[in-house]
C-alpha cells in the first residue's frame, strides 16, 4: 500500500510516496480504499509548517477523502463493504459544540491525513456519502462544503430572502455560493479576476465586485444591498478584509469568520459593538452537521465545482497548482 507522507516542513518538497503497511480495522473501525482526495487552504499551511510546528511527523496529509469500504472491524454495523464514503474532517466530533478532544482528531494535522490507498478510521469519522455524487466529487465535502454549510446553515440561519457576500473563487465560498442559492438567498461575490467574476455570475451570484478594481469594496456592497448591508458574510480573508466586511455587513447581522487567506492586518472592533454585529468563528463542523448537508445536497442534486484533477503520482503538481491561486473550486487528487 502506498501513501503520501510529509517528512519535513517548509515547502511541496517535503512530501514523499512511501510504501505503508496495510492495517486491518480493530473494533469499531473502518476500512476504506481511498479513491479520491481534495485540498483545502489549510493542507498548504500545513505542509509548509504555517499550521503548527510541531506535527507528529511523517504525517499523512489532507483532510479530505472518499472511497469504498474494504472492510469492517467487530462492533461496526453502520457500514458494509461496498459502501461509499467519506472521512469526517474530525473522526471523533459527532455532534453539539467541538471540544479540545475533538481538536486533537483532524486528519491530515493532529494524525494522519487521507492521501494513500488505504485508511483505516474510526466508525465516528466515517459517514455515507449522497448517491448521485461521483467519489471525486464526494472527497470535496468534508471540509469546505461542510465549512459552508456550518456557517449559512447551522449557524448563520439563512432563509430565503436574505443577502450573503461570498469572497473569492475558492472551494468554501463556491460551497457558500451554491447553499446560499439552494437556501433562495441572494449572492454578492468577490473576486480579483474579471473572468472568475464572469463564473461566479453564471453560477448564480446575482452581483460581483472586483475588489482590486474597487479597494473600497465594502461600500459597494453595501450600496448593491439596498444601502442597509447583506445578511450573512463568508468572511475567508481573515485580519486583511474584516475592515471591508464590518462596512458591507447591516446592523445585526452575521459574519463567519473562517480563514486567513488575506494574511496579516488590523480591523477596528468598534463596528461589531455599534452595528451588533455576530462574529462567529467556525472550523468545520460535526458528523451531525455532515449527515444534515448530505441529506440536502442529495435532495437537491448539488455537484461540487472541481477545477481539475491530478493523478496520483502528481500529488505535488495538485499542491503546486492550488498555491498559484489559479484554481476555480476545488483540487482534487485521483487515488490509484
């Protein structure tokens, strides 16, 4: 069995494909034979030693997978082999509010990742994925979909009607762009480049702003929202463009604050208290949270955006290539 594993941080150039023994599952354990894998923002942080410092090395990368049951441990009566799946970002966060514990199970940062032919997981960390959904296509929802989902759905409350500002091209603002439609809500996107803008449109943002072209994007967006302000922000940037997001968002309403794709910067606070603004941090979501996407994504016949695919032995040129920033949607890696 083969798999990819990071032996030193600082670059691409720290992963290697090393030969891996097969493990059989244990009690309550899954076996899957990993077909697919996506990449987030986060497997570059980590592979490039952005993320944490000290990771238990060599590590098995990404977060994001699917594939077929191979085999069943004692105790598991969920799963049978055959079955499509996908891991859960956290094999052991099944539901309510996330805990230290639960922290300390991320795949692909606190213990091994989904890059290799094989893994073995947790029942808890396993879950069905929705039947009309190719496995390339279902190895794009643990993190980014679910990320969306989160923070429009279970946190943010959308409903029809409503107005949600998405930022950017990547994989959690398409999610975001798609649950936000599917929920009857209107779309604002953002983006630095005119042909993505004309994409995102003809995914069905009603509104785009190139924010290059516009610094002062926030203003826009507020003027493109009846003067008053959207609903619901994705808010990707982090520190850089939470300033822009506190003049776009209304009074009371809601910010996801999920990553830091902006860098470094400095936002004034003073809006979030005068415009009661709910800031609200989400890092992934449940196996509860999960199983309630799918349902939805399933009813509603949703197909994830994948910008291209990698075979397996191009696992560096997928990394290479969601670093340039090119990519529309979602990378992912065919696992042979």
């Amino acid at each position: 069995m083969k798999g990819y594993r990071i032996h030193e941080l600082g670059g691409i150039n720290g992963l290697r494909l090393d030969d891996l023994p097969s493990v059989k599952p244990g009690h309550g354990e899954v076996a899957v034979r990993v077909r697919a894998v996506s990449l987030n923002y986060r497997d570059l942080l980590v592979i490039k030693g952005a993320y944490s410092k000290n990771l238990p090395l060599p590590l098995i990368p990404t977060s994001d997978g699917a594939g077929e049951v191979i085999e069943v441990g004692p105790g598991v009566t969920e799963f049978k082999p055959g079955d499509h799946v996908a891991g859960c970002f956290f094999s052991n966060y099944t539901a309510g509010q996330p805990s230290e514990e639960s922290g300390k199970t991320a795949l692909g940062g606190a213990i091994d990742g989904m890059l290799a032919q094989e893994r073995i997981l947790p029942a808890t960390g396993v879950i069905h994925v929705p039947p009309h959904l190719d496995l390339e296509e279902a190895a794009t929802l643990p993190c980014a979909a679910l990320t969306a989902w989160h923070a429009l759905v279970e946190s943010g409350g959308v409903r029809a009607g409503q107005s949600v500002l998405i930022q950017g091209t990547g994989g959690v603002s398409l999610f975001a762009l798609q649950i936000a439609r599917l929920m009857g809500a209107r779309v604002i996107g953002t983006s630095s480049n005119d042909d993505k803008i004309a994409r995102v449109r003809d995914l069905g943002a009603d509104e785009a702003i190139n924010y290059r072209k516009t610094p002062e994007w926030g203003n826009a967006v507020r003027n493109l929202s009846d003067k008053i302000g959207v609903d619901h922000i994705v808010e990707v940037g982090g520190a850089g463009t939470l300033a822009q997001s506190l003049k776009a968002i209304r009074v009371g309403g809601h910010i996801a604050l999920i990553g830091v794709l902006s860098g470094a910067g400095e936002a004034n606070p003073l809006p979030i208290l005068m415009k009661n603004v709910r800031v609200q941090g989400i890092y992934v979501g449940s196996r509860e949270m999960f199983a309630s996407m799918n349902r939805a994504i399933g009813l509603s016949r949703l197909h994830p955006i994948i910008d291209r695919v990698f075979p397996f032995d191009q696992a560096r040129e997928a990394y290479a290539h969601l670093e340039s920033g090119a990519h529309f949607g979602k990378v992912v890696i065919r696992v042979d």
